[in-house]
C-alpha cells in the first residue's frame, strides 16, 4: 500500500502541468506574454513567448514579442535572430520588426531598414480607412521612421555625398505621411542649425512646439518622450534661449529627476548664464554656484547608475573645477570627497532617502 500511494501522490501533479501547457492555446499565450510585459515580469514573459514558439515556430508575433523582451533584457544578438527570423516569414508585412530592426544597426544598414518598415506601413494604410484612428497612428510611425533617418544621415553618415538631400527628402516625406508630427520639424531645426540657418532653426522648433505645448503634458501619448524633450534642451541652448531651455527642463525634472543628462543640462544652462552676467558686469555668483550643484548632481548620478558617457561626465567634472575656483570656497566645494561619497553610497540608501536630492526653481 505504501509504494502505491507514492505513485498516486506523484501522478495528478505531473498530470495537471502537462494539462495547463496543452490546454493554453496561441492566442492566450501571446496575450499572458503581453501582460507580463506590461508588468516588466521579462523572465516569465520570455518563458511565456518561447512556449508559443514551440507550439508554432513561425508566429511572428511571438518571435517579436520574444526579440522585444530580449531587447529589454539586453540580449541584443538573440534578439535580432528573431526579428530577421520575422523577416523570413513575413518580409513584406508587420512593420515592427523593421523599427526596431533599424534602431540595432547602425548607418546604410539602418537607414535600410527603416525604409522596408516604411515600405511595410504604407501596405497597411492601403487596407485602412484614411481618415481612421489606425491610420493616423500608422502614418505617426512613418513619420517618425523618416526621423530616424534623417538623424542617421545628421550623425553617422554625414560624410556621404548626398547627405545634406537624403536629411531634406526624408523630412520632407515625414512632414507629408504626418504634418502634426513634433519631431519632424524639431528634426529639421538640427539640419537648419547644421546649415548655419538660425532663424529658420528657430522657426521649426516653434512650429514643433506648437504642436504639443497646449497638450495634456500628463499623458505621454500627447507630447514628445522624455528623450526629444532633451534634445530640445539642446537646440534651445544653442540657439541662446536659456529661458526655454528652463521651462523644459522644470517639466522634465518633475518627470524624472535621476536623469544625469537633465542635470549636466541644467548646469550648462546656469554656467552659461553665469558667464553672460560676467561679460554684462553682473553678479555671476548664484547661477555660478547653481551650476555647480547642478553639476555635481549629474556626476553623482553618473557613479551610482555606471552612466557611459563618460566625456559628459569628464565635462562636468571640469565645470566644477572652474567654477570652485572662481568662487569663494565653501564647505562641499571639494570634488574628489563628492565622488567618493557618490560610490559609497547604493541604491538602497537612495530608496530610504540617505542622498540629497538637488532641487531647483526655475
């Protein structure tokens, strides 16, 4: 009696997995590895997404759910076989696996891709209705695909010889496929700026702004990401409009306030009105002293989240040094004893509230 009560013990266990694989069909795996996405649950998601596989190795939508959550994990070259196994099952249709195809690679190879997507969105706003939600959805994506392409040829290919036309085709293209799209003519200010053309830089980033500023800048599906926005940053400064740089960056901090690039940006921002103040004769020492808690602030973030760009970090560094040396010494003012502090600190302290937060009023 004893042996057989083992094996029953044993039986109904095996029985009931092997029933819960089987009876879940693809439609349910898909939308549970959906969901476990949206719940950043990546390790049971992929778990998820490889069983649809084995049920159908071909389903697209599972190899791209799959590749995006390897993405997320930092598992490029998985990731890429399958979205290029997505490419083989279906090369003319599902945009998607093009995207991000494209933002993988890197130059010709890019700019390749980005084109099949943009071939991909056109065949499917043949089968929608022109005037339809999904339609501007999709012609949002084209847009923004253009974008993409236009930057490619800004930064990485700038040395081809047709560069300069490829930027205005593709904005151009972009502006038609959706002409309310921000990043569009905030992409066509950088090419302005590029061709030493100010004033007209500065007529696309008003025309971008347009676009979003009387918008809910609570909802993300209204306004530009957190990312553009930073651009923006940048463009403003160089076309000397510190005030707008400003009033970007105070909506960006209550947004998210560890980003390092926001905080070397705000330190640029007040050591250039620091130094317009000196050559105007007037009182630099505030913003100065503003720009170097700025500054240490991004330097600080930057050792506690291992940040890569290590010459904006060098920069800031250097920032602090020159302005500790054109101001009156006070207590924190040394640098080194910053940084040694910064990598002695962990994220748990920072969730208990140990570092000081710098706030700003702008």
């Amino acid at each position: 009696m004893g042996p057989r009560r083992g094996k029953m013990a044993k039986r109904p266990s095996k029985k009931v997995g092997s029933q819960t694989k089987s009876e879940l069909t693809m439609d349910q795996l898909l939308t549970k590895t959906q969901e476990l996405m949206d719940d950043n649950n990546y390790e049971l998601a992929l778990q998820t997404a490889v069983k649809a596989i084995e049920l159908d190795e071909n389903n697209t939508r599972a190899l791209l759910l799959a590749s995006i959550i390897q993405l997320e994990s930092g598992d490029i070259e998985p990731a890429l076989n399958c979205l290029l196994r997505c490419v083989e099952i279906s090369p003319d249709r599902g945009f998607e696996k093009y995207m991000y195809l494209g933002q993988f690679t890197v130059e010709l190879q890019s700019v390749k891709y980005y084109q099949l997507g943009i071939n991909a969105i056109q065949l499917d706003l043949n089968d929608v209705a022109k005037d339809s939600e999904h339609a501007l959805v999709l012609r949002r994506k084209m847009a923004e695909a253009y974008v993409a392409m236009t930057e490619i040829y800004l930064t990485d290919c700038c040395f081809e010889s047709d560069a300069e036309s490829k930027c205005e085709e593709f904005l151009r293209l972009g502006s038609e496929a959706d002409p309310q799209c921000p990043e569009v003519y905030q992409t066509m200010a950088s090419v302005r700026l590029s061709q030493n053309q100010p004033e007209n830089a500065r007529e696309c980033i008003t025309k971008s702004m347009s676009l979003w500023a009387n918008k809910d800048q609570n909802d993300p599906t209204q306004i530009p990401s957190y990312e553009n926005r930073l651009a923006l940053v940048r463009l403003l400064l160089e076309l000397d409009d510190k005030d707008g740089a400003l009033n970007i960056m105070e909506r960006l901090q209550k947004e998210d306030d560890e980003s390092v690039d926001l905080w070397y940006l705000y330190g640029w921002t007040y050591y250039l009105q620091g130094e317009e103040a000196d050559a105007n004769g007037g009182d630099k020492a505030e913003v100065f002293a503003s720009a170097r808690e700025c500054f240490k602030q991004a330097i600080k973030l930057a050792t506690l989240q291992e940040f890569e760009n290590d010459g904006l970090v060098d920069h800031a560094r250097e920032l602090v040094t020159v302005i500790s040396s054109a101001l009156p010494s006070t207590n924190g003012d040394n640098l080194e004893e910053d940084a040694a502090e910064a990598q002695e600190l962990d994220w748990e302290n920072i969730s208990s509230g140990d570092d000081d937060d710098v706030e700003m009023s702008v």
